[in-house]
C-alpha cells in the first residue's frame, strides 16, 4: 500500500496489550551543564521494569562538572559516557550518541528530564505489537521542581498510517510531539540518520515527519510517558526563542521534507501546499495579536506579515490579510481586552490542550 494510499486511512485505537518479550533500549542523555540534573535523570532510566536498559551519557564540554558526576553513574555498568573537550552543540552531541545506540530502540533524553515508571515498557509493548510502526509516542509532563504524580494507566493505543499522521500535522503546520517521551526503533534511527543540523530548533519535528514518510506512528494514551522539566536554563528558551525564527524554520522543515525526501513523499507532495498555508496563517495570526500589542519585547508585527507573505504569497488576497492591515492602522490597543473575552481565550486555550492530551494532534 503507498503512503497516499495509507494517507486516506484514519488511526486506529485498540486496546494495549502487555509487553511478551524483554527488548533492549538505548537511552542516549545529552549534557551541557545540566550536572546537577543528571543523578534523577539516569535513576529514572535505570528504575524501567520489563525492558533491558543502557544508558550513554554524552557531555558537551559542559564548565559545571557535568562530566564528573556522570564519571559517578558510569559505576553502573550499564552506564556509559563520552566526553567532548570541546563543545559541539547539541545536533552533534545528539547525533554522536545516537550513532552509538546498540538497542532494538533507541530514546534521546535530556539530562534534565525524566522518564516516568513503566514508560519503557508501555511504548515497546506498542512497537513489540506492531512491527510496521516506526516510533511511539505519548504525553510528556510539564514541571518545574517536583513532577507530578504520574498517569500510569493506559487507555489505548493510537496507530496512525504515517501518510494520515503527516496530513494531520501539516494541517496545522506544527509539532505534537516533545522529544522525552519518543520511542523509535533504532532500525529507523539509523535509516533517518538523526537530526538534521540545519534546522537546529525544529530538527524534531523533520525527524517524526521523515520517520512517518518511513513507517507508521503510535501513540500511548492516557498515561504520562515522561516528565519535561520547563526552567529558565532550557536549551530552546535560551537560543531560540522568538516565533520568526520559530516559524522559518518550520517553513525550512517542509521544503526539506518535500524536496529532499523523493520517493517516500512523492504522493503526499500536495500537503506542502497545505503546510505551507497553515504557517502563513499562524505566522499573520501573530502578527495582528503584535500589532494590537503595546510591548517593546513582541515580535514586530512587519516581520511577522512578511514572513507569513513569503511563506504563503496568496495570503495577501485573504481577509485574514485585510484584517491584519486594519490592526496595524488602529495600532495597539490601550485598553486591556474585557474580561469575558480574557475568560474566553483561556477556555479556547484549555479546551485545545486538553484536546492534544487525548489525541497528540495539536488543532
């Protein structure tokens, strides 16, 4: 069956079935000054009942005696690390570990996230079940001192033709999946041959879509697979924040996957088109917000609207553009907006969350 073919199918939910066999996984932990984070971090990998674990710390050079206190875990035999005298950045440090993975699967975490018990075992349960998925993923857990206590029941499994995945997610244009809580056969990895460095704030988000053009996608439900940990040090809010730079790369992302990828994408070409529209929208949606917006530290609004007119040329005969070019006329506003209209918006936001939650398809 082709990926068009496959694209016209909807996912599938069916009940989880236990884990029968013991796999092997390989949980690559890049490091940069996260030392102190890396004791938990390794402890909730090693605590994984049902599978067989190893653990292969890489350190980027990190100045905060990261290196040392992973030299401590690798007591552990099941524990290894390599250490850069140089630092790297973090597509090579990804990739050099991944490299190195000798599992049947394969999980990049950060040294500053968790996983949470029994996640291993879950998502390979799914992948064990279907050999025709490619990677597994489910929900990971904001937090930022103390996690939560973790969902750890499991409601369904979720198998979506990879052709189907990728129209669900170029509708939108954007990423449902954080990386902690993936779980992909180091077949794949090693077919897609990591993260791409030229897209380094959205090389995840080419990976699952390059790894649905390869294979189907499942999902965990109803369970927290992973912990994320959100401070002020993360990696992305450091170097890469701002949505221009958010969104050009995403519009990188597509034209990479749709002229690069050849013939596992050849019948699905048509969702360029549609990807590249949805940007548009998002990227002029922000930009009337930031046009409405007294504050020095928004994107520009200008930027915004020619990035989305470059991304999508047509959007300027919409009414979404027209209605953009009154904001910008009216300027911000200088009244708060009502308080029924702040309610409404978180709602719609709740709302849109929690749909995510359940399906892991943002909308």
């Amino acid at each position: 069956m082709s990926l068009a073919d496959a694209g016209r199918r909807t996912a599938t939910r069916e009940r989880p079935r236990p884990l029968r066999t013991r796999p092997t996984v390989s949980v690559v932990v890049p490091c940069y000054n996260y030392g102190r984070y890396l004791p938990d971090c390794v402890a909730s990998i090693l605590a994984q009942d049902g599978v067989d674990v190893d653990v292969l710390i890489v350190d980027d050079a990190s100045p905060d005696g990261s290196v040392e206190v992973a030299r401590q875990l690798a007591a552990d035999p099941r524990v290894r690390v390599i250490e850069h005298v140089v630092n790297r950045g973090h597509i090579a440090t990804y990739n050099e570990g991944l490299a190195k993975a000798t599992g049947d699967y394969v999980v990049l975490l950060s040294a500053d996230d968790l996983l949470t018990p029994g996640s291993l075992a879950r998502s390979t349960a799914l992948l064990e079940a279907h050999p025709e998925v490619g990677f597994v993923y489910g929900f990971s857990a904001a937090f930022d001192e103390t996690p939560p206590a973790p969902r750890t029941r499991v409601d369904s499994w979720s198998i979506w033709p990879g052709g189907e995945w990728m129209r669900e997610n170029c509708e939108q244009a954007t990423n449902p999946v954080s990386t902690p809580e993936v779980v992909m056969r180091s077949s794949m990895m090693r077919t897609l041959e990591g993260y791409d460095g030229r897209v380094p704030h959205a090389a995840d988000f080419l990976l699952w879509l390059r790894a649905a053009a390869h294979g189907h996608v499942g999902r965990v439900n109803g369970v927290d697979q992973a912990f994320y940990r959100v401070h002020g040090a993360n990696m992305h809010v450091q170097e890469f924040g701002g949505m221009v730079r958010d969104i050009r790369e995403r519009a990188a992302v597509l034209d990479i996957l749709f002229t690069e990828e050849g013939e596992p994408v050849a019948e699905l070409r048509h969702l360029h088109g549609l990807a590249k529209a949805a940007l548009a929208r998002t990227a002029l949606s922000l930009a009337g917000q930031a046009a409405g917006r007294a504050d020095p530290a928004s994107e520009a609004p200008e930027d915004l609207a020619r990035l989305a007119a470059s991304i999508d040329p047509e959007i300027r005969a919409t009414g979404r553009w027209r209605r953009y070019e009154r904001l910008l006329r009216r300027g911000p506003r200088r009244r708060r907006p009502s308080a029924l209209r702040r309610l409404a918006e978180r709602v719609d936001r709740r709302l849109r969350w929690g749909r995510w939650r359940r399906r892991g398809i943002r909308v």
